[in-house]
C-alpha cells in the first residue's frame, strides 16, 4: 500500500509564499513521486508541475517563473516552493505519484490567497 501525504497549506497573503511537502511511504519502491495538480472551487483538477526523477521540472504557465519543484530522495519527499503567490493560486494541492501502471493521490492541502 501506498501513501501520500502533503502538507504545507495554509492562508497567505497575495505575495507571500508557502512550501508545500508530499511524502511518501508504504510499499515504496520503485515508486516515482511525479508532481503536482491543485483544484480550485468550482473548478476542474489542473495541473501544476512534474517533476522526474533526476530533478528535472516542467510548469504550467500560471505558476512558471514562480513556482519550483524540487525533490530529496532520501526523504521520499517532493516540495513545491511557491513564491508571489496570488490569489488565483487558490485551491487544494495534490501531489501524484506512479508506481507501474498504478498512479496515486494524496488527500491534498489547502492553499487560500488573500487579496
């Protein structure tokens, strides 16, 4: 079994930043810890970023330049620094990860920017 957890939500002011962590533990190996998606209200799951397992990161235009996902594999965790944030940045976060054909989700963690 697999398990995902992120945390590092909270509220913010529009400017502020937050780091938000996605764990993972279980049955582990071989399991890649992909990257993010947020959704906001009323609105469907997007996605956020990717990162591979050798550091490499891609971003959605929305957050690129502002956004960094970064990984350290020895703690099982990927995290998402998230700098000048605004208040179209709000949403619940979700880290995914893949494991073979399998992918994986955690519950999420808020994020509220104040304008």
């Amino acid at each position: 079994q697999v398990q995902l957890v992120e945390s590092g939500g909270g509220l913010v002011q529009a400017g502020g930043s937050l780091r938000l962590s996605c764990l993972a533990s279980g049955s582990i190996s071989g399991l890649h810890i992909e990257g993010w998606y947020r959704q906001a209200p009323g609105k469907e799951r997007e996605w956020v970023g990717t990162i591979t397992p050798g550091g490499q990161t891609n971003y959605a235009d929305a957050v690129k330049g502002r956004f960094t996902a970064s990984r350290d594999n020895a703690k099982n965790t990927v995290y998402l620094q998230m700098n000048s944030l605004k208040p179209e940045d709000t949403g619940v976060y979700y880290c995914i990860a893949r494991l073979g054909p399998r992918s994986y989700w955690g519950q999420g963690t808020q994020v509220t920017v104040s304008s």
